[in-house]
C-alpha cells in the first residue's frame, strides 16, 4: 500500500496543509486547480499541478473524471480529498480504488453509512451510542412527519438525511409550523444534496457542540484525541473552535472520548474523523454526525496534542499502524481557532471576493496560521469565504484568548471586506471570555445587536 506520489483533490489553505505534510514525509504531490486558481498558491508550490477545467466547482473540483485523469497523467499513486467538494464522496473513493488509486480516507462502506443521517444513527444505537430522540428513520410526508413530531414532542428539528452543513434543517416549534418548514427543508435538501429525504430529531435545548477526533488504522486500532468546542456559529457553520472544550473535565472526556471510539469501531472506521455530539447542561451528550474526513479545525487538536493528523493519515492510507495507543495521548494546555474569511460582518456577512492589496498576518510563539493567501492574490467568488484559519496555543484558556486578542490585532487585510474585526469584539465579549456559551450563543448576540 506504500505510495511515493500525492494528488490532493482540492484547493486553498487545506491543499497547502497536505502538500507540506506530503514533503515532510518525502513524498511528491500533485495539486489540481480550475482556471481561476491558476495563480492559487496550492499550484505553484507542488511538485506538480495540473487544471481540471472552469471555475465552477461542478466542473473542477467536483469533476471526478478530471481528478482521476490527472492522476493517471502524472503518475500519482494516491489522493487525499482535504475537507469539503469529494471528500466524503462513497463514490469518489469506490471510483479510486477501481482505478488503482489509494484513497487517503476511510473505505466507501464505511463513507455511505455515516453519510445517511439515518443509517448513522441506527449505527450508533447498535453501538451503545447515545442518540438524540427522533423518528425511525426519514419521515416521507407530511402526515408521518406529524405523527412523529407528536410522538418526540415539540420543539422538534428537521433535518436532511444526506446532508451537512446546515442545510435543509428546520427549528419547529409548533404543529402550526410544521407544513411550511417541512416543505422548505425537503426542497433545500433536493437542492443541495440532490436528495430530499428528511427526519427529525428532538430540539436540545441551548446545548454546546462538542466533536471527539479519533483516528483508526486498518489493524484495527481506533484513539480518540480530545474534543473541540465548536458552539460559536452562525447559520450552523463555525466561526470559532476551542480544544478543549472548556465545560469537559477529564471524567466527562473519557466517557465521551470511548463513546466516540465504539462509534468509529461500529462503521468499521479507519483514517481521520470527527464524532459531532451535542452536549446539554447536565452533561448528557447526544451523537449527532461523524465527518469521514480531515476537519477544518484539526489544527488545534494538532497544537494540544502534538501529533500531526495529515501525517497520521498519510501513513494510515499506506498501511501502517498507529505509532500511539490512547494512553499515549497526553493533552498540554489550550488552543483557539478563529476562521478568517472574506465577508462583510456589517452586511449580514456578504461574501467579498476581489484582490488582497496589502497582508500583514501575525506570528510569534504560540501562533499559527493555515492559509493560502499572499499580497496581489485574488478571492474568487466561487468557493468557500474562508481565507485563513488563526489558531493560538497557550498553557491556560485565559493566556490563549490574550494571545488570540492581540494575534487579531496585528493581522492585517487591504482590498477584500473581512471579519477579524468582528472576531476581535466577539473575544473581548465578557460572556465568551467566561466560556459562558452554547450553539445559541452567537444568534442571541446578533439579535442584541453585535456586529
């Protein structure tokens, strides 16, 4: 399974983050990009970098038979997917394995079962995982959607089946709500995921969301490595993660630690994943989904733990077993991610492509950043906002939201609209400072007028 080539389908800060992985490792990477990422900095610093067609992710990104060409034209062995467009795509890993391809992910099988909302949450009762109370499966009309939201009791969420990211999820608070709100998460799930299948879940009330990364081999090895909070979001996409979570003590993170563990052993899990629980005020916590791949967070897992995930995965995908066991793990002091992205916070966080004129980004101990940008590029208007991902680490949550204030402080962007602004306030908030906050947290704020 060994392989000595590396293309990595996809683009911006997390295709940076695997081609370094690939050279620390003495591997050779291939990088693909559309037309408007021509001059991306994914593409100028591998070894070798190939376009897969327009800017439109459907016909770059997405274009399955593009990526798999561009392999066999450069000789590439292996391909790791990074986060978003394929890499949660059954699919696109059963196409790699049928073109001789390592795919640097779990299996297919295990892919499809994580990625039906509803098969993954029968995976987990299986597996004595607890999961939030909800319908027996999809709910395939409006009667049987009543029926069971009657059962569960309001209020109640809906949900998109092969979905993430927010979309096609419905807060119903009423009976009176329901036919609307039903009809609006199917055709937004359709829309998306090309599938309109929903279900329903019981709405926890004001919990945190908390994601256990784990790591399997194909030996049969699975580790957790810590929590992240991940509660500050708006529209249910993440804003700012924190590892650890400042409301587990160590007796709750072993017990959510080995649940997230039995829930990666239930779908015969190998590589990098992430168990998304919610966590409620007494400390019950609740699966909600696993991502079969790399988070955009990882990073801050990297900094409490000290072991690198890319690497990790790198050398799972070539068959080696894990180099730790879960009593390895050892987790030094506190880290703070802030994403970066290029939006108007003042304009109900327009996206704002365009030329980044002018870049100062901060440095110094105890700060990373994961990007892919530099003065004179251009944000396409085509893809995820997300430019940056700030993470700070220090021994104490207090020392880290110092050090993550000033960090803030000193970046600097000219030419595109962005929220570091945004985020320095949100830090100084004294709510947040106190770690006093849930996945309401920053709706709450909005709406008393926090910008």
């Amino acid at each position: 399974m060994s392989f000595n080539k590396v293309l990595i389908a996809n683009r911006g800060e997390i295709a940076v983050r695997v081609i370094r992985a690939c050279r620390e490792m003495g591997l050779k990477t291939v990088a693909v990009f559309s037309e408007a990422d021509r001059n991306a900095l994914h593409a100028q610093i591998a070894d070798e970098a190939v376009c897969i067609g327009p800017a439109a992710p459907n016909k770059s990104y997405l274009n399955m038979m593009a990526i798999i060409a561009a392999c066999d034209a450069t000789k590439a062995q292996a391909v790791h997917p990074g986060f978003g467009f394929l890499s949660e795509s059954a699919d696109f890993a059963r196409y790699c394995k049928k073109c001789g391809l390592i795919f640097v992910g779990p299996s297919c099988k295990s892919i499809e079962m994580m990625g039906d909302k509803a098969r993954a949450k029968q995976t987990m009762t299986n597996s004595k995982v607890a999961v939030i109370p909800g319908s027996n499966g999809i709910v395939s009309d409006l009667k049987k959607a009543g029926r069971a939201a009657e059962e569960i009791g309001y209020p109640v969420m809906l949900k998109a089946s092969a979905g993430g990211g927010g979309r096609g999820v419905r807060l119903v608070n009423s009976k009176k709500e329901l036919e609307n709100s039903f009809t609006a998460s199917q055709t937004e799930a359709l829309s998306w995921f090309g599938n309109g299948d929903v279900y329903i879940e019981k709405f926890i009330e004001n919990p945190r969301h908390v994601e256990v990364q784990v790591i399997g081999d194909t030996h049969g090895n699975i580790v957790h490595l810590g929590e992240r909070d991940c509660s500050i979001q708006r529209r249910n996409q993440k804003l700012i993660e924190e590892a650890l979570c400042p409301a587990v003590d160590d007796s709750l993170r072993a017990k959510i630690g080995k649940a997230a563990c039995r829930a990666a052993e239930g779908c015969g899990y190998h590589n990098a994943g992430t168990i998304e629980f919610l966590l409620d005020k007494d400390e019950n916590f609740y699966f909600m989904e696993m991502n079969t791949r790399i988070q955009v967070e990882h990073g801050i897992t990297e900094l409490v733990t000290g072991i690198d995930l890319v690497k990790q995965q790198l050398a799972v995908a070539m068959g080696e077993k894990l180099p730790f066991t879960q009593e390895d793990v050892k987790f030094s002091g506190h880290a703070i991610e802030c994403r970066i992205n290029a939006e108007n916070p003042k304009q109900d966080f327009r996206p704002s492509p365009g030329v980044i004129t002018a870049l100062h980004m901060p440095g110094g101990p105890g700060v990373r950043i994961d990007s892919a940008v530099y003065a004179g590029c251009e944000i396409p208007p085509y893809y995820d906002s997300m430019i940056a991902k700030l993470m700070v680490y220090a021994p104490s949550r207090t020392e880290a939201l110092k050090k993550m204030q000033w960090a803030l402080a000193e970046f600097i962007i000219r030419g595109i609209e962005n929220n570091v602004d945004f985020h320095l306030n949100l830090l100084k908030d004294e709510d947040f400072a106190s770690a006093n906050y849930d996945i309401g947290f920053l709706q709450r704020k909005m709406g008393d007028g926090f910008a």
